[in-house]
C-alpha cells in the first residue's frame, strides 16, 4: 500500500525511525531519512540501500528553522511525514529540576515536529498522512519524568488539533512504551540491562520492545486512510499494570 509514496522519516537513521524507514522501503516506498549527524544518515543509507535503491539521506539539526525550511525544500512534495527525532530523556525530580534546560528540552521534540510540519505542510499530498511520536509517560506518570511526559502530552494535543486543522492531511501519533534503542545510551550497560530486566518482568507481555514492534504501528497509520487524530499506545500492555 505504500508502494511508490514518498515518506521522509526526521530522526531516521536510529531506532524507532530507522526501523520505520526500513518497514516502509521493504513496501515500496520511496524513503528520506533524517537526521543530525551526517556520519549517522550516511550508514543507515548504507545498510538501507542494501535493501532496495529508493532510499536518500539528509543530515539536519531540526532544532533549526532555516536548516529544516531548506530541507523541505530540497526534498519538495511528499506523502507522509514520520518525526521519531529525540534525544537522551531528562529525569529529574521537579526540585533538582534545572527549568532552563527542562525548557530547551522541547526545541527537539515539540518544536522540531511543528517547525517540520510547518515547513513539509505545502508540499504534502492531499491524501497524505502525517506521524508523530509521543511517549507512555504521557499514560503512566513517573516520578522525574515531568518535562518528557509534559512533551508527550503536547504532542497528542498537537496531533488532535493539527488533524482537523490540516484535513484532509491525517495526522496521528504512536505512544511507546520501553523500547531497546540508543535513546538509552547514556545509561551505563549493566543499570540499562537491569532496568529492562525489571520493566520485561512487570509487562504482561514479559519483554521490553524493539523498533520494529512499534515501527508497524507508524506504517499502519500512513496506510490506514480513514483514521486521523487517534493515538496508539504500543507499550507492551505497560500502561495497564
Ligand atoms: N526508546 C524508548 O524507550 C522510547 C519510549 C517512549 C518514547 N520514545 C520516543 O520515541 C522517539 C524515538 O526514540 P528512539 O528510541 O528511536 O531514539 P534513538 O534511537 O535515539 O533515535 C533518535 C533519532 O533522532 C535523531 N536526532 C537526535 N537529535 C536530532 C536533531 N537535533 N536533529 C535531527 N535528528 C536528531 C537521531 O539521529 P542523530 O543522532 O544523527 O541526530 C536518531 O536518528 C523519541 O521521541 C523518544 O523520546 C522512545
């Protein structure tokens, strides 16, 4: 079904995004990914390649305004719009909460995406779709996590509005729960490996998630041409327990 779409993937040469850029290449689509570091887009294109030739590379901060209104323009018209891009969480309990950096925390996440959207807007195919990326914390609160799961609250608000805002364009957004991705490399190995031990156990599905267990959902979304608006929480049943 997305044979021959156009799909640009921002924070698409790691994790979550990389894995949808993959998903989407393996169906026919024609696949941008991007991200930051240069050296990052470049081996992901690389291995991407490897699967089929439709595949391009662009490395972009979306922090910048400019940088990402030059990037739609060099990429033009589009059918879906993926944003996965994220940094390293920031987990901190309100009291040690330096408000500054808690405040330029949102840069990426929230204003990157409606920075991305505002520029890829006039470029999208009417029967388009956009994808946007939120986190279980928005579900299930935890102690520290007050500026991720603030974002993530954002965006599911962001992803109702804009929905009616941009029809016919669809607009829809994925919650993960844990994933196993680089988004945790700043956790020294063994606390990362006992903290996944610790969440597998607690979720009834008893492991934590790859980038492809939640990768599907991002497709499904851009094929799925009569549901706008709506957000699936892909968490491994963490939200119920
Ligand atoms: N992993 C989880 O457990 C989990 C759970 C809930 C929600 N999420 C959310 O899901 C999203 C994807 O997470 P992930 O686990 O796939 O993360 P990841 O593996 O760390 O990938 C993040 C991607 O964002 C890109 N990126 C980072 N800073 C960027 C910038 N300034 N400009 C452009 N691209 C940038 C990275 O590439 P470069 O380094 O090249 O820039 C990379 O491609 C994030 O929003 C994350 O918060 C993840």
């Amino acid at each position: 079904m997305l044979q021959g779409k156009r799909v640009v993937v921002l924070g698409g040469s790691a994790g979550i995004g990389r894995a949808v850029a993959e998903l989407a290449l393996r169906e026919g689509a024609h696949v941008t990914v991007v991200s930051h570091q240069l050296e990052r887009v470049e081996r992901a294109v690389t291995e991407l390649r490897a699967i089929a030739p439709r595949v391009a590379g662009q490395a972009v901060d979306l922090r910048s305004q400019p940088a990402v209104s030059q990037l739609f323009e060099r990429v033009g018209s589009l059918d879906h719009l993926v944003y996965t891009a994220g940094e390293e969480l920031l987990i901190k309990p309100l009291a040690e909460l330096d408000l500054d950096a808690g405040r330029a925390f949102f840069e990426l996440r929230y204003w990157g995406a409606l920075r991305a959207i505002q520029a890829a807007r006039p470029r999208l195919a009417g029967d388009g779709s956009i994808v946007l990326t939120s986190g279980a914390a928005s579900r299930r609160p935890h102690p520290g996590f007050v500026i991720g799961a603030s974002i993530c609250g954002a965006m599911e608000a962001v992803t109702r509005t804009l929905a009616v805002e941009l029809a016919p364009i669809r607009v829809n957004i994925v919650i993960p729960g844990f994933v196993d991705t680089e988004l945790w490399s700043n956790v020294p190995a063994a606390a990362k490996q006992q903290m996944f031990r610790e969440a597998a156990a607690k979720l009834p599905v008893g492991r934590i998630g790859a980038a492809e267990d939640i990768a599907e959902h991002y497709l499904s979304f851009m094929r799925g041409r009569y549901v706008t608006g709506q957000a699936l929480v892909v968490d491994g049943g963490g939200v119920l327990v």
